[in-house]
C-alpha cells in the first residue's frame, strides 16, 4: 500500500516479523501433506493480528479494511501464498455482520474468541446449485420451539475440517413467498455439530493446505440465540462482508504475485546460460517489467478502494475491480514467474509452481471476472442489465 503512516508501517513491520518465522519449507510441507498452519494461524493470534478489524472492547485493534489490507498483502508475500493468506483471511472479513448486526450479548460472547483465535469459523453460503445466485440456495433453517432445525447443502466451505464454528447463511421462506428475492433469507452463527454436519474434503489443484469442503446439513438445531439480526433480512447482512472481501483477496493475489516476480528476478539474475544470466535478455526482462507495472497498478486500486470503504464512500466498483485486477495481475507475474524458470518451475522444489497452482483461486472467487464484469457495465457505464 502507498504512503503509510507510522502505525501502518509498524502493523507491516509487525506481521512481516511473524511470517519470517515460518519458511518455505514449512509452506511446502503443509502444501504437501495438507496440514493446515496450526502454528502460523496460532503465531498471528498470539500477536493480535486476527482481530484487526474487530472492535477494541472485544479485545480487537479496532481498525479499517485499509490496515486489513496490509495485514494480507504482507502474509500474502511473505512466501506462504494462499495458504497463509486464507488460514486467517475469514476473521478480517467474514464476522464483519456480526460486528454490525449482532447483539450486545453475542459480540461479547463470541468476538474474544476469534480474536484470541480460540475459535475458527467457516463461511457457509455457496451451495451446489445456487453458485454466485445466492437468492436460489435452498438450505432450510425451519422455526421450532426454542430455535431452527437447519437442513441442506453448502459448497466450497474452508476451513470446515478445522472450524468449530459456522456462519450459516439459510432460507427461512421460500422465495416465491418474498416481495423480492432476497427476502426470507436468514443469517445464523452457531456451533458446527459434526454429530449433524458432515464435512467432506474436495481434492483440489492447489492450496492443499487449506481444506475446501462440501457440507452435508441433516436437522442441525441452531438455537433463536445463535441468528444475527431479524429473521428474514441476512442477505442485507452479508452484504457488510461483501466488498471487504473482494478487497482482501485482490490484495493477496498481489501480495502473491509480488513475492513471484522477485523470485523469478532472482532467478534471472543467478541462471547462466550462453555465458550470460537469462536476466540480460530482453526477452526475459519485459516480460517481468510489465508484471510489475501490472502489480502496482492493481495496488493503488486496492488503496483508493480501502481508503473509500474506511470513510463510508461507495465503493462497490473500486472493490470489484480491485479483485479482478488483482487477481489477475497475480496470476500473471506467477505464471512468467514459472515461464522464467523454464523446466525448473514447473518442479516442486522451486515455490513459484506452488504459487502458481495458489493464487489461481483469486481469479475463480469469491465472484467469477465475468459477474464483476456486469456489475462494473450496470452500475457504472449505465448499460442495460445482461442477466
């Protein structure tokens, strides 16, 4: 990010002080065994960077989407990837409609926690046959005395195989019942019951570490105590987490593509061939010079989108196009990243192939390219609406 002020600095300073503990070898070996980084995730809470955002009564620093930026571009870049990034990236963002909507009582109960990282929680909203139409899911949360009995399908879930918590995302009307589609949509936080929730790991091309799952709901009680806000009115509520979400990841796909171009420059710079290093050739260097400018064109995107979010300004198309820039100037810089290294960027031993197969994620979520696309033609150009 530009133009830091000293607290800034010393929150980059800070967080970067934690990653250097944790070496590529480490992230190699999470990767390769597809152990979350316990020890990471436990290392940033114990510093106090999972409750950045959070609010200072609740023992969190109290801060901005701008200096949750920098907490992410910094893991991001720090050689773990997305591992690192998305091991703590739901607490910058993910309880943003708890801290909004929720109760005097249930902040209190349940902020601490996440702040201490003495609870994890997963993001249930993406179903199997809903995908970015999230007014079509189709879990059910159906009022009974004392609360909900909870029953259907979640897709794509992270972290659920380490989570003891969920952010539940349900019907509690039919659509065809609600004067808009978004109605009858009910938002819960609650206990992940494995007695009722069965969680099942999706191999997948990379961030191994990381699980993504899909959830198997079967008549999960979630207590009237456990719903944030009014019965009917959470996809208003999710909407909070939205944009600093898009934020956030373009940011890490950054942060990614960062720690690749230095890497490939490096490797320039060191790889003799022809009695030369690869990195005199032009056909090398432009290739690298463009990711940069790349880079830091989607950064100062990033920063104006942050610093509007922070002051209460609109800015719905700045954070779309923050993660659609971001991440694919990420993808890029990794990708000549492995180009650079020729054969060997393609073998394990050099992490710019695991960075590769990591910041690919950025370009296919939270929201594909092509709907951030739509929305920039709506809402800003005036065009007609395509879908």
């Amino acid at each position: 990010m530009f133009n830091l002020t000293t607290e800034q600095r010393a929150i980059r300073d800070g967080v970067a002080a934690v990653c250097q503990r944790f070496g590529d070898e480490y992230w190699a070996e999470c990767d390769r065994e597809g152990l979350f980084p316990h020890d990471f995730h436990r290392a940033m809470a114990q510093d106090g960077w999972l409750g950045v955002t959070m609010p200072e009564e609740f023992g969190g620093a109290g801060l901005g989407v701008t200096e949750a930026a920098i907490v992410m571009h910094t893991v991001a870049s720090s050689g773990g990837g997305m591992t690192a990034a998305s091991s703590i990236h739901i607490n910058m963002f993910g309880p943003h409609p708890l801290v909004v909507h929720g109760s005097a009582e249930q902040k209190s109960q349940w902020l601490p926690r996440l702040v201490r990282g003495e609870d994890q929680v997963c993001f249930g909203v993406t179903e199997p046959d809903a995908g970015l139409n999230t007014t079509n899911i189709k879990t059910f949360a159906r009022k009974v005395d004392g609360g909900y009995r909870v029953s259907g399908r979640k897709m794509w879930t992270s972290t659920g195989q380490v989570a003891n918590k969920i952010l539940l995302l349900t019907r509690t009307a039919p659509k065809s019942e609600g004067e808009k589609p978004t109605d009858g949509i009910t938002l819960f936080y609650t206990e992940l019951d494995r007695n009722k929730v069965e969680v099942r790991r999706i191999a997948k091309h990379g961030r191994n570490a990381v699980d993504s799952n899909a959830v198997f709901i079967d008549d999960l009680f979630v207590p009237d105590e456990h719903r944030i806000g009014e019965e009917g009115k959470g996809f208003t509520y999710l909407l909070d987490g939205i944009n600093p979400e898009r934020i956030l990841v373009g940011v890490e796909a950054i942060g990614i593509g960062e720690d690749a171009l230095q890497r490939a420059v490096r490797y320039a710079q060191e790889r003799i061939v022809f009695d030369r290093p690869i990195g005199q050739n032009q056909g090398i260097q432009h290739p690298l010079a463009e990711c940069w400018l790349n880079l830091q064109a989607a950064l100062m995107m990033a920063d104006r989108a942050a610093h509007l979010y922070d002051t209460g300004q609109p800015c719905g198309a700045e954070a779309n196009g923050t993660k659609l820039l971001g991440a694919r100037a990420g993808y890029q810089a990794c990708l000549q990243a492995v180009m650079t290294h020729g054969g060997m960027g393609y073998a394990k031993e050099y992490t710019v192939e695991r960075l590769l197969r990591e910041v690919m994620i950025a370009r296919l979520a939270p929201v594909s390219e092509q709907m951030i696309l739509c929305f920039i033609a709506e809402k800003v150009l005036h065009l007609p609406r395509s879908y």
